[in-house]
C-alpha cells in the first residue's frame, strides 16, 4: 500500500559525511560487518569520475540510497546501481525520486542509462519501468554480482534526453 510521499523529502548527491549513515542501511539490508561496509561507501565517495552516490534525506536523517557507476563491457555507460530505502520509508515515492535524481543527472552526461536486476525482483523491474527502461537482454552476467534466488539478470536501457549541466 503506497503511503503520502514525505514533505521534507531531499535527494542529493552523497558526501564523505554520509558514509556512515549509508553503511548503517546496506549494513541492515546485508548484514556483515558494518566497518567494512562504510569503508566500501566512503571509497566510492572517492571516484566520482566513476561512481556517484546519491541520498534521500527526511527530518534530517538519510533513509535511503542509490548509487551511479560508468561500467565497461558489452554495454559500456552509466548503469543504476543498488537502491535501497530504509523499511519503515518504503512505498512513499523516495525510491522512485532517487531513480528521477540519478537519470537527471546520468542526462547531463549521457544519452542512455542502464540497469539490471534479478528477474525475481518484480518491485525494481516495475519502478524503473515507470521512467521508460525497456528490456535488452536476459540470462546477463556482472563481475562479483550474483543473481540468486532462483532468478536470472536482465539488462535494461531507457534513452535520456542529454541536457546541458
């Protein structure tokens, strides 16, 4: 059941200062240890020609996350990487605003965006759907990504039009 999207609602691009508070939701959605985990965040918060993270922020407190990463490979480009909203903020619309912030951003930059899922994930499938990602391909593979639960990975495109930053 979708619920009011919050007023005070903020996407922006994450900072070093925001590792933590990012850890903390992968480190509740992952498990592992929560030190290795902010370091891996405040790592990518150091590539930024390669990857760019963004947060959602309400009342003060980030209470979601998604990332941008320039992968190579068959389909080189921009590729939506690894939305998570804290459980309790789900079905408000912060999700779909991290999707609309990075394809904004990606459109200054590229003429296409990417993403792949597990085929299971329906919930991802039908947000990024929304914004016009059409199928390319099934059964794709990603280095140090595993399409388990008894799923396979789809790749999907969706044309930006390119604006000017």
């Amino acid at each position: 059941e979708r619920r009011e999207s919050p007023e005070d609602l903020v996407v922006r691009e994450a900072g070093p200062a925001d590792a933590g508070e990012i850890a903390r939701i992968v480190h509740a959605r992952d498990g592992g240890d929560l030190e290795t985990t902010r370091a891996r965040i405040a790592g990518d918060l150091t590539v930024p020609e390669r990857t760019r993270l963004f947060v959602a922020r309400v009342a003060g407190s980030i209470v979601g996350f998604g990332r941008v990463k320039h992968l190579a490979g068959e389909h080189p480009g921009w590729y939506l990487l690894g939305v998570i909203v804290d459980p309790s903020w789900r079905r408000r619309g912060i999700g779909r605003e991290l999707v609309r912030r990075r394809l904004d951003w990606i459109a200054s930059r590229a003429a296409e965006a990417w993403y792949f899922v597990n085929s299971v994930n329906r919930a991802s499938i039908d947000l990024h759907a929304g914004f016009g990602f059409e199928e390319v391909a099934r059964g794709v593979t990603f280095p140090g990504v595993s399409f388990g639960q008894g799923g396979h990975g789809v790749l999907f495109r969706v044309p930006l039009e390119v604006s000017q930053p």
